[in-house]
C-alpha cells in the first residue's frame, strides 16, 4: 500500500516533466507586420547560380531588314541660293576657243591651256603642266597655238608654241625678257609680237616664230606699251598705251603702220583712236572690239578702225565686267570673259549686235583670255 506522499510526489514529477517539455518546445508567437517586396523575397528553393562565360560570343549575324523597298540614296550636290537671276544654260556653236583656266589645286596657283570645241562642249588640256600659262593665240592655220608661261615666283617668264594635236611638246622661243605675254603671231606665219618688261614698264617686242631675230619695237619713257595685234592684213598694228598707270585704268587705243617693225623703238608713233582696253581687230581689219566704261559698267564695244560709231554689245549689270573680247572667223560673234558681281569668271558668246548673250563654260575654276580659231 502506498503511502499518501507519495503519490502526491509521483504526481508532482509527471506534472514538472510537462512542464518542462513544454517550456523546450517553441511557442506560437504573432509576427510582426512586415512589407513584402516581391523581387526581394528569395525563393523557397534558390536554383544554382549559372556560371556566364567570361566573353560572349554570338552564335549568329543580325541582319536589319527595312520594311520598304530599298532605294539607293542620291548623291547630295550644294547648289548656291539664286541671286535672283537662274543660271543660264551652256549654248552650243561652231569653232574652237582657245583659253586660260586658272585656280588653286592641290594647294597650289595653276594655270593650263584649255580648247572647248563649241559643238560638242568637249574640252582638252593642252599644256598639263606644273607651271602657269596665259594669253593663248593662234596660228593663221589655226595648227598651233603660243602662248606665256612662267612660274609660282614669276623669275621663268617665255613665250612658247605647241602643236594643238599634243603631237610635240612645247618649244621654247622667246627667254630671257621679264614679263614676255600677250603674243601675237603674224598673218604671214613668220613672226610674232609681245610685250615685255623693260627697267619696270612694258614695251613691245618681235621674234621670228624659230626664236631668232628678237627685236624691241618701242623703247618709251616712263610710258607702257601693251597687247600688240596684227591687222588681218598684216599692215598695222594695234596696241595699248598708257601714260600713267596709276591712275589709268582705260589706255590709249593706238594704230600704227606695220612698217615701223623694221626699224627698232620705231613703233611708239601711232595714232589714238579711242580709249578702252583689249582691244583686237575684226577678222575683216574694219572694226575694232574692246573693253571700256559704258552704260553700267565695263563693257565689251566695238568702233570702226578710226574710233567712229562706237557701239556698246554687252551690257552686264549689278557689278558684272565684260571684257577680253576675241572675234568669231566670220565676224558675227565676240567670245569674251564675263565677270560677276561675286568675281566668278566664266566665258560668254554674244552676237556682235549684242543679241544671244549666252555662256559657254560654266567651271569653279576662273577662265581667262579667250581666243577664237580662225
């Protein structure tokens, strides 16, 4: 028989065990409030981290494929804003000019020899040369043309004659005068004429076409002598002179008998017959072309041979000059540079009563001393 403490104590330790289980068991307890944010919360279960390969490489070329049909892109040509007037279109004629075209290329003052055939608007080079060249005339068989060259520093001045086919090279005929150009050749074939510099002023000379024979035609005093031309006849001969050069713009228009060539410094006495520059005879030796002061600005003229009915033929506006008139083989036409208000240099084809005005070269670069084959 048990006694009665004891059971009370058996009692006691059931009781202290319970107790004690339950206080090593975790409570239920309320968990606070938290904000869940959705990419924060890890997974249940984390996958593996992949492991990127340290330089991607793609597994195929991306193509982009418009949505229209492709058309290639045009080329982009800058075209000035008009100044009010639309750029003329190039006329095309008969016969060959013979000119100058001149600019910077490649960094550097170039000038060539250029023929532009008038009825197909094809041009060549001529000369293709490192130097510059100037003042181009022809032949009376219109086989050959001289012409000036002379270098960047102007210390290697002559005059040369070269084959228009390119069949030769250039031939040297005159060297040795300071400033030669200008040259004319002689309707005999024989000779040409030039001017040069002499002791600072300009005077004129003759050579015969082989380079022999060189002879100086005026010899004056402080005085410049210019742009000789032989009469169609070979009888006279037309030239400039001005007798103060820094204040003359226009010169004195001079005719003078062809005969005074065979007498040195001989050629000086002529006569005046008008005032202007540029000036050259009509292939018939009864008219004479020139540049001068008319109407709103320099214009190309004409007057008879002894200055009477002066006649103006250009008649550019707005700052423009005409001038270096050179007379078409039959009369009816004048080839001449024209210069813009912007000092664009570009050659015009008028009829010699000033009707058809109309360009004939249309280039960035500047063109320069026009010369009709004859």
């Amino acid at each position: 028989m048990q006694k009665p403490y004891s059971w009370i104590i058996k009692h006691f330790l059931v009781v202290a065990a319970c107790l004690l289980a339950t206080a090593c068991s975790p409570k239920e307890q309320a968990l606070p409030t938290v904000m869940v944010i959705p990419s924060a919360t890890p997974p249940a279960t984390m996958p593996p981290r992949a492991t990127l390969p340290p330089t991607w490489t793609p597994t195929s070329t991306w193509t982009f494929t418009p949505n229209y049909s492709p058309t290639p892109s045009p080329t982009i040509t800058f075209t000035p804003q008009p100044t009010g007037t639309p750029a003329p279109t190039i006329e095309r004629g008969i016969g060959v000019i013979a000119f100058e075209r001149s600019g910077q290329q490649a960094g550097r003052l170039l000038s060539d020899i250029y023929l532009l055939d008038l009825a197909t608007g094809s041009e060549v080079n001529l000369t293709q040369t490192s130097t510059l060249k100037s003042a181009p005339g022809w032949s009376p068989d219109g086989t050959q043309i001289v012409f000036a060259q002379t270098d960047e520093q102007k210390t290697n001045d002559g005059i040369y004659i070269q084959a228009v086919d390119g069949s030769q090279p250039p031939v040297l005929v005159v060297k040795g005068v300071a400033a030669a150009t200008q040259p004319d050749w002689s309707p005999d074939g024989r000779t040409i004429i030039f001017q040069g510099d002499v002791s600072g002023y300009s005077d004129l000379f003759m050579v015969n076409v082989d380079g022999s024979k060189l002879v100086q035609l005026t010899n004056t005093d402080r005085i410049d002598e210019s742009e000789p031309h032989w009469s169609p006849d070979g009888s006279r001969i037309l030239y400039e002179q001005r007798t103060n050069r820094s204040s003359e713009i226009q010169a004195n228009i001079i005719v003078v008998n062809a005969a005074c060539v065979k007498r040195a410094g001989n050629c000086a006495d002529g006569t005046i017959v008008g005032r202007g520059q540029d000036a050259v005879w009509s292939p018939n030796g009864q008219v004479i072309a020139y540049s001068g002061p008319a109407g709103t600005g320099i214009q190309v003229c004409i007057m008879s041979m002894d200055g009477s009915n002066i006649q103006q033929v250009t008649h550019e506006r707005f700052g423009g000059v005409a001038d270096l008139p050179s007379w078409s083989p039959d009369g009816s036409q004048l080839v001449y540079r024209h210069t813009s208000a912007e000092g664009e240099w570009e050659l015009f084809v008028i009829n010699a009563n000033g009707t058809d005005e109309h360009p004939i070269t249309n280039n960035p670069l500047r063109e320069n001393d026009p010369a009709w084959k004859p």
